[in-house]
C-alpha cells in the first residue's frame, strides 16, 4: 500500500451516504456518515449526562443530508426531530449507526469493508 501524503488525505472524500426509503413522509432521506467533528459532538453528548434519550434523533439530525451533502438539521434541532415517528427514526438512525460503525453491528459491518479512498 502506498504511503499518502496531505493533498491525499484531504482530497479523499471518505464521508459516504445511504438512501433511506421513508414512505411514511413521502420520500428518501439521505444518510451521511459523521465527520470526525460532528462525531465528537454526538459522543460528548452521550458522556455528558444525556445517555441515549434524545441519541438516535440526534443521530438522525447528524446525518440527515441533502442531495449536495449538506445537513439538513442543526444539532440543536434534534428535540424537533425527535417528535417524528419513533419507528421511522429507528429506521434512519439504524442505518446511520451501520454507516458511522456504531454498536456491534456496525464494528461487523467495518470488518467486513475496505478503505473508503483507493490509491491508484
């Protein structure tokens, strides 16, 4: 394997996604994969006292993105989110955590996938 340097790494765009059907509001939801920031901020919510009320709307908030990536919700909107249907956010917020590689399922799901940039 090659050794990268810089222009490498930060060309890489490594932060894939996931189409999520969500006949329930009439559409497709974008799953994005956390950045290094956005998934600190998710897990010192979650060491702050917050434990896991609030987590998967608030990981649904994270990682809810439009067609050019961008989020949809501020993390501050999580509380809005989370008066959604509690069985479609567990439906995003799973395939946010396979994405992101949280949980048991999602360190299965790293195992089994290969770096996200190839060199040539």
């Amino acid at each position: 394997m090659a050794i990268l340097d810089r222009r490498e790494i930060l060309d890489c765009q490594d932060l894939q996604t996931v189409d999520v059907m969500v006949p329930e509001w009439g559409g497709t939801v974008r799953v994005r994969m956390m950045s290094g920031l956005e998934r600190d901020a998710f897990e010192a919510r979650l060491r702050a006292g917050e434990g896991m009320n609030g987590a998967r709307a608030l990981l649904v908030a994270l990682c809810a993105v439009d067609e050019g990536g961008a989020r949809l919700f501020a993390e501050q909107d999580a509380v809005v989110v989370n008066s959604k249907a509690g069985f479609v956010l567990d439906r995003i917020a799973t395939v946010a955590m396979k994405l992101n590689r949280i949980g048991e399922s999602g360190t299965e799901e790293a195992e089994k996938n290969s770096d996200a940039c190839q060199t040539a």
